[in-house]
C-alpha cells in the first residue's frame, strides 16, 4: 500500500520552519529586452501560456473554461 512520507529535517526544511514570510527576491535580473535570447524565449513562450491561461479555472466556475478575453487579463 502506497503511502505518502516525507522527510522533514534539512536544509530546506530548517529555512522553512524559520521563514517569517514571503519577501521579493534578492536577485536583480536585466530587463528582458537586454538580453536577446531570454526575450526571443519569452515572445515563444507566451502564446503557450495564452493557450494554457484558456483553461484556468476561476472560483466559483469550475467546469467552465476562461474566456480567451478573461484569460488575458493581469
């Protein structure tokens, strides 16, 4: 029989068991439009997002896909 155990000592765990909350990252990253081939990366991968943002659910409308006009919205 399959059951779920896991380990919860380490590292990871440690950092998590201390956390006070979620602050923004410590890393600066350059706008995407300075780095060519992160935007060439980013303009392939938003129309799989877009396709993928049509199936989001939304509370209280679970069976219902998102319209492609709600699914654009931020």
């Amino acid at each position: 029989m399959w059951s779920a155990s896991f380990e919860v000592s380490g590292p990871w765990h440690d950092t998590l068991r201390a956390s006070t909350g979620i602050k923004p990252p410590a890393t600066k990253y350059p706008p995407l439009e300075e780095t060519p081939r992160l935007f060439e990366m980013a303009e392939r991968a938003q129309s799989l997002y877009d396709e993928l943002a049509s199936y989001a659910m939304q509370p209280g409308n679970e069976t219902q896909p998102v319209t492609e006009e709600q699914g654009t919205k931020q």
